[in-house]
C-alpha cells in the first residue's frame, strides 16, 4: 500500500498542473502516515539556462550546504540515472534548517529531476517542454527528522515566454489541509446564510 501512496499523490499533482497554462514543476513535500512523500510534475522549459558540459549520475535524496541546498528525485533501479546540469536558476531561501548529511530515500520512481545551488539537474533523456513527474518517501520520519521548514520554495529562471520554475511546497498532511479548508468552508456557508438579504 506504502509503493502506491507516492504513486497517487504523484498522479494527482500532475493532473493538477497539467491544467496550468504556463510550464513549471510543482513539487510538494507532505507527512503521510509518518512518512514524507515528495511528489512533483509538469513540464520545464529550458531554453534560457545555460548547459554545463558532462553528464552526471545521481542519487535521489536532499541536503543542504553552508551556502546551497539541494534535492533529487530519481528513477528506482539498480543503476544511478545520468543527468544533464543547467546553469542560471535564481536560488529562493532554503527549506531545510540543517542537513548534515546526505540523506537517501527508502522509495523513489519517475525521471531525474533535481537543483542543487543555482543549477538544475533533469534527465539525460528529458527534451524541454515534455511531461515529467518523480517521487520519493521516507518512511518513518517527518519534517522535523529532515529538518524541513514548511513554506512555499521557487527555483526561478528565464525571461518572458521563456520564463519557468521548479516550486517546492512543504505542507501538512493532506488530511489536516483537507480539514482546515473543509472548516473555512463551513463557515463562509453558515456567515452568509445568517447575513441579511
């Protein structure tokens, strides 16, 4: 059941962004069941960012510098997937408090996507502008044991049309959210029906 918990919650992001006109990834960070699911999709137009020559291979996990922070989502599989780097993301404010170390996940799926620093990290294979998707889930753990700040976090890059990002939203659970919102709903209906006509 845990396997398609990080499935779910990436299908429903990216049936979400995909109604979005402009392109972006949209990535959020939320506990499930004592576990903390990262889940992102949606396209990335590239053409404004400046490719750094060579390819790398890379671990899905997070960690955060003295100076930089930096997360990857990456397929599941024996191998380490190759990515390609881009140079020129604008850096927000860092979502982690501290991360000493690297810190891999216990489940990951989709295509290589990353930023570490200012630059941005996507598959070998990924052409600018087509769909992507990933995941990752670390079980048993929180926001507090990664030391992730809640917020709304944007790698930014380009110009007009050719403007994107990669948005990071660490949030409560679902439930909770799903709660709050219910409840403010709630009152909105029961403050309209008591106000005169």
């Amino acid at each position: 059941m845990k396997k398609y918990t990080s499935l779910l919650l990436a299908l429903a992001a990216f049936s979400l962004s995909a109604k979005r006109m402009s392109a972006s990834v949209i990535i959020y960070v939320t506990e499930v069941s004592n576990n903390v699911v990262f889940s992102g999709s949606g396209t990335l137009n590239l053409t404004d960012l400046t490719p750094v020559s060579g390819s790398w291979s890379s671990a899905a996990g997070i960690r955060k510098w003295p100076d930089t922070v930096g997360f990857r989502l990456s397929p599941s599989g024996g191998s380490l997937p190759y990515a390609h780097m881009y140079d020129g993301v604008l850096e927000p404010a860092s979502p982690f408090t501290t991360v000493e170390t690297f810190q891999q996940p216990d489940e990951h799926s989709g295509v290589m996507l990353g930023v570490v620093g200012t630059r941005l990290m996507v598959s070998e294979h990924y052409v600018s502008g087509s769909p992507i998707a990933a995941s990752m889930t670390y079980h048993n753990s929180s926001f507090e044991a990664l030391r992730l700040n809640e917020g709304k976090y944007v790698w930014e890059w380009g110009t007009a049309e050719n403007s994107d990002s990669i948005t990071l939203h660490v949030v409560p659970e679902p439930q909770a959210s799903s709660l709050i919102l219910g409840l403010a709903g709630l009152s909105l209906f029961f403050l309209r029906r008591r106000m005169p006509t």
